[in-house]
DNA sequence: CCAAAAGTGTTAGACCTACACCCATGA
DNA sequence: TCATGGGTGTAGGTCTAACACTTTTGG
C-alpha cells in the first residue's frame, strides 16, 4: 500500500573537485515501478503520474528523486533505500531537512513531500553501471535545469541547510574521497559557502582542530608540485559532529 | 476532509521568568471538534481516537497540541490556526522542526506527525479566558507528565532544535515580555541552555551587539535596587535574524 | 541597617585577519 | 627553465574567560 498525500524527496549533494552538483532524474514510470516492493503499489499511484502534463517524456523538466512513501515503510529508511537504489551507496550522509505541505505544490491532488539532503562523493559510484543510468544525472548547482513543482525551493532551502551545517558541523568531508588534499578541501568549502578562502588562514584552522591525518602519500602525475594527501580522523571528527564546531572562517 | 496519515503537533515553549515550561493538553474529543472546520470532518477520524486506548479520560496521559491536518489547509497555515485556537495568539514565533515517521509510532494505524515549535510569552495570554482552558497546562520541561505515542521525542527534538538556534539566532526574545531586565534575559539564556553565564561577560555581549534598548524606566516594587527595563531594537533585531549571531557565551 | 539583587572593569591569553614569497613537479 | 599550484609565518587587533566589590531599593 501506498500513501497517495505523502512522498520522500532527496536533495543529492556531489562534489567534483571543482563544483557543487545535485543529482536530478527523469522519472519514466518503469523506473518508478522499481521503487515500489510490487507492481500493485504503482497501479495505486499511477494516475498521479499520468494525469501530470510536467512528465511527459517529451519534457525537458527535471525532478528530485523520490517516490510516495509505501504503508509499511519507516520514513527515514525510506529515504536511505531511495539513495540505495539511486546510486548504489549505502553508508550515507542523510538528514531530513523539511517538509514542504502548500495546498496546491501538486496539482491535482494533495501531496505533501518530506525531503532529505545527502553528500556523497560522485567517485565512489559509476552511475554508469546503474540501472537508472538513463534517467539520472548530475547538474551544477548554479546551472539547474528547469524543474517539476516546488522542486526548485526544496533545492534551496537543503542549499541553505548545507550552508548552515557545514559552518558548525564537519559535514563538508562526506563530499570527498578517503584521501584529500588540503586545496580539495578550501575549494569544497568555498563552493558551499560561495565565497573565498584565505589559503594559510584556512591550513592554520583545520590543522589546529587535529581533524586530519597525513597519509604521508602525494598526488601523483600532477605538472606541479604535489600536494599531501589527507585522510580524516574518526575520533575526532565524530567528537566534532557531536559537540560541534565553528568553521566560520 | 482529513488527511488521515498526517498531523501536525506544536511544541509551544513557555517562559515565566524561572522555568521553561512547554504547553501540554488531554485532547478531549469534544475539544478535537474545534479544530476541524465540520462536524464531518470529526468523524472521518473519530475513530482513531476511540480506538487509542491511551486517550480514555480516565488516563493521566497528556499529549502535544495538535490534530490531523485537512485537505484544503496548507500546512504552515495550519500550524499557526492550531496555536491560534490554543492561545489565542495571533503574531507567533513558529517554525518546523521535524516529521516523526516511523511505521509504528501510533497505534492502529499509519500515522506521520510534522513537529513544530512556538516560542510564547505566556503574560500575554491568560489562558484561563479559553475555552480549551480545562483541558491545557503548562508543564515545567523536566516535570513532564507521562506522554503519548513518540511525544517526548518530539519535545526533546524541539528543545534540542531551540538550543541550537538559541546559539546563533535571536530567538529567545519571542520568550520576554516587551520591557524586561538584563537578569531576566541572562536566566532565560541560562535555563535553555542549561548552563550558568558570567552575568558580567553576558552583559557586555549583548549590550555590544546593540540589540537592547533601555527604555529609562526600572522596575517597582521589588525589594532590592530596580533593575533598568530593556526592550529590543526592531531594526538590529531582524538584521540578526538574518545573518546569524554568536551567542555561544 | 539589613537583605537581596543590580550593576560595573581589568587583565591575560586565545583567536582572527591580512598579507607575499619560495618550493616541488612534469612538460 | 618555465608554468602551475603547494606550502609556509608574523604582527596587530579583537574577543573571551575569569574574577569581587559597590550600589540601590524596600522592609
């Protein structure tokens, strides 16, 4: 069974190096179908989908990705299935960020959507192998589509969010792969917070929270010098997540 | 017509100058029927009361204020409707917290509740004038009653959220009357946090910030020196708001 | 004149900001 | 040897934390 006024949205957060990506989908309903534990669940919705002229095949616009929630799904592992089956990840970072319920978001009928944020680091997953591999793809963050519904608020407000969180929480390393230089990091808080960083300001401080470990490893094939790579420590970045911190650099 | 798989419940936090209180009732099948538009309405989901063996009157269960959310209400809206009917008030400090959705949160049935808290300044209310009166009190936040469903994990979510925000945001003003005393704000700070401030340290931080306006007037009738009454600057007021404060004292 | 809470300043250390040059690497 | 980004230190100002006594008021 399905709960026809409830849907679970994800805000998927990527960073490449150089950007701050989300990932959108086209959502056709045989890739819906695989969302849903069996075929009946999606007879029960599928109205919703054909009465809506925004997903026509033919369209350009792009959605979140998500579904409606099933009866016997807890909503916080809902959302982590949907990410499952998105990008293959397990272990993600994921929160609720809010609950978007104006009359009138949908139309035709009443749904209210919860949606999550994520961070995860686009080189851990091919999204080539995936089987939404058609229907799925990545787009800057300042270069969004056009996009179904409320769509773009709930985009904005897990931005805002982002922006919040990552000032006191070390939510930022979720975006990185195991091992990171230091420029990696500065370039991945500077694309969050949209500003920049002062390069020996920004060393002094995260050196001094004793966050990172020195691999004693270098980059490799790089026409530069090469720069250190980090890893992060596990104590204490869980210590920071719990007691906080303050990165307002 | 009730959407029946969604509810709202607002925290509604209270300050008396000593203690920070949280507003409880014992939802009274009479009293639900004010807060739905038709009678109709109540008995869509009537059902799911008298089938809660929690909600017997003769229980000493006491739970969130809150109901099922209509059709045609938007869902903020109705947030705000809920303690505009509880209190009377009208300009409220309100926001969402976070929906609760585990699949058996509630018994019987499916039931997702978005959380939201209010902040309120009970002298502005007496809330012996209304009508839910028999029915509504005021609980000191570590005196609580035995609870319903998941509600002490929405209070504690709530009050955890209010501490974050108290760190960074403006918001304990919603908690004074309009002219208060330092020492009144500095206990306010205290009993959310949960913390003693150095009164001297306090002062001068908020008194830096510009956010206090003395009004030249004291207080009467105390039995020791009057302390000066403040109020606070509208203008720096929303400017704070806005951009953020440190208030980690 | 007593009890009770209001009100006030200084100092030492930590932290933040601004700022410019040399170093290592591959092409 | 050149182009590219990696890596480093200092000084001045601001903020924080710790700490104790005098003032005002009503009873």
């Amino acid at each position: 069974m399905i709960l026809k006024n409830i849907s679970v949205d994800c805000v998927i957060f990527g960073f490449d190096g150089e950007k701050l990506n989300v990932l959108l989908w086209q959502a056709e309903p045989e890739i819906l179908e695989n969302f849903l534990t069996t075929k009946e669940e999606y007879e029960e919705i599928k109205f919703l989908f054909e009465k809506n002229p925004a997903l026509n095949k033919s369209d350009d616009f792009w959605g979140l990705i998500g579904t409606h929630l099933p009866t016997e799904e807890d909503l916080d592992g809902y959302a982590k299935k949907i990410l499952q089956i998105t990008t293959g990840l397990d272990e993600v970072y994921l929160t609720q960020v809010h609950t978007f319920g104006a009359t009138k978001r949908v139309p035709h009928y009443r749904v209210l959507t919860i949606a999550y944020y994520a961070l995860i680091n686009p080189a851990y997953h091919d999204m080539k192998l995936s089987p939404l591999a058609k229907s799925v793809k990545w787009f800057e963050i300042n270069k969004l589509p056009k996009l179904l519904f409320d769509h773009i608020d709930i985009i904005n407000e897990a931005l805002s969010t982002l922006r919040e969180q990552v000032k006191y929480h070390p939510v930022g390393f979720h975006l990185l792969p195991d091992k990171f230089t230091l420029t990696e990091l500065q370039t991945l808080y500077e694309v969050i917070l949209g500003d920049k960083l002062d390069t020996r300001n920004f060393r002094k401080k995260i050196l001094k929270m004793r966050l990172l470990v020195d691999t004693m490893e270098k980059q490799t094939n790089v026409a530069h010098r090469a720069a250190k790579l980090y890893t992060f420590d596990m104590k204490i970045y869980n210590r920071l997540t719990q007691e906080g911190l303050n990165f307002s650099i």
